[in-house]
C-alpha cells in the first residue's frame, strides 16, 4: 500500500512549496507540473475551468466510445431523449382511413430505433395533418374534375342534354338489374371518367328505345303471337348460326327478341 502521507519539509529555512503538505502525491505532482505556486492559483485554475466547461463536474456527461455500449441507456435517459418501456407507451392514435395494425407497427418500429415518445408523436401529428389536408384537396379536385366533364358534356351535347342523360339514367339502371353491379361499383366507374360515362350510357340507353319494338311494346305481331308460335320462332332463332353469334355476342335486338319470347312462353304457363 502507498504511503500518502507527505515527506516532512526539509530544512531550508522554510522555502517549501505549499503543495509539499498534501497527502495525496498525485495531486502533490499536479500542482508542481501547472506551477501553482499558492492554493489561490490552483483555485482560480478550478474556476475557470468550470467557467469554460459550463456546468460543474458531477454534470458533466462521458460519452461512450461505442455506439452499442449499453452506457447510452443511461445518457438518453438522463437527457430525456430514451425511448418508452414498451410500444405501447407511444400511445399513438390511428389516422382516419389507417387500420389499428398502423399505429402497432410504427410504434414496434419506433420502439427498435429507439425513438423517444415526443418526438414520435410531433411526426406522427405532422404526418396525419398532411394526409388529411392531402386526402381533402383530392377530395376536393375530383369534384371539381367532374364538374368540369359535366359542363364540357353539356356544351357539346347541346339541346339534347337532358333527353340523354335521361337515357343514360335508364341505362345505368337496366345495367345494375342486369348484371348485379352495386351503386358504390357504378359510382366508382363513373367517377374515373364521368363524360365518357355518361356518353356510353346514353348511348346503351338510345339503343334500348330501339329495341322496345322486339319487347312487344309497339310491335302488332310480337303482341298477337300465341304461346306455340313463340315456341316455334324461338327454336327457328336458336337453329338460327347467324342469329345466334349475335345473340352471344350480346346484340341488343337479339337479346331483346330472345327475352320477349321467353315471355310469351312463361305467360302461357302461369
């Protein structure tokens, strides 16, 4: 064990430094090595010192040499930049139209980075006030984009604008009744393109008055056929190759004389 206790001052007529009278030889050495020659001067050294580093001692922080050393634990919690206990703790809130998955994820993901809680919640709170200002400037373009297709589609249909869109609202019903389309899918499709829409549409509808006269609605003779002609003309159409590729194909005439005949037939049965 080190002696720390002072070699007694030697007698030369009291010429000893004073830092010969500490105990501890390391410190005796310091201040023979910076030349204080009096404790004022190792004080006013101490003071500057702490002035230049500007806080005391005990608060300053030794930074790891390494990134993984686990001492970084504890310098982050000291600065309040560590990351919660668990994902859980970022109690983070579900953007409107994300599913609850979102904020576990983020939160796992925050969690491994080590991403403290505040700091996560300002992104996070950044993050939904774009998307939703985002999601309603969209919002906002597409109706705007339709309602400029509609008055292009006005001024290029002219006085006919209402007869056809007449047409195409009929149209856009038979369609769902016959192909089970729901409203959301016919809005959906109409939404993509609302002028080509609604000219397609239209036109559907413009052939369907065609057809009325093959329902029956102003054709005597489809009116006046009995139940065994009908039979008998269904099954000339259906021995019909030419009649029956348009029949497949879906030409309206077809299809509607097809339907017409099998309505005489159901009618003669009930």
């Amino acid at each position: 064990m080190t002696d720390q206790t002072p070699p007694a001052p030697a007698d030369n007529g009291g010429t000893d430094p004073w830092y010969s009278k500490i105990a501890d030889p390391d410190l005796r050495g310091l201040a023979e090595l910076k030349k204080w020659d009096s404790p004022d001067k190792a004080l006013q050294s101490y003071k500057h010192l702490e002035s230049h580093m500007g806080v005391p001692p005990e608060r300053l922080l030794k930074l790891p040499e390494k990134m993984d050393d686990p001492a970084w634990g504890d310098i982050k919690a000291k600065l309040g930049m560590a990351a919660p206990e668990k994902p859980e703790d970022y109690e983070l809130s579900v953007p409107e139209g994300f599913s609850d998955d979102y904020a576990k994820v983020i939160a796992q993901v925050a969690k491994e980075a080590g991403v403290p809680k505040h700091m996560l919640k300002a992104l996070q709170d950044a993050t939904n006030g774009y998307s939703k200002t985002a999601i309603e400037a969209a919002e906002l373009a597409d109706k705007q984009r339709q309602t400029d297709a509609l008055a292009a589609l006005r001024a290029d249909w002219g006085g006919n604008y209402e007869t056809s869109m007449a047409l195409a609202q009929r149209a856009e019903q038979s369609v769902m009744q016959e192909t089970g389309l729901t409203q959301d899918s016919v809005d959906a499709w109409r939404a993509t393109d609302p002028a080509g829409y609604y000219k397609l549409q239209a036109y559907i509808g413009s052939k369907m008055g065609e057809a009325r006269r093959i329902d029956g609605d102003s054709n005597p003779e489809n009116q006046q056929m009995s139940p065994e002609a009908a039979k008998v003309r269904l099954k000339e159409r259906m021995a019909d190759a030419d009649w029956f590729q348009r029949w497949e194909r879906g030409d309206v005439d077809a299809r509607s004389e097809f339907k017409r005949l099998n309505q005489i037939l159901r009618a003669s049965q009930q």
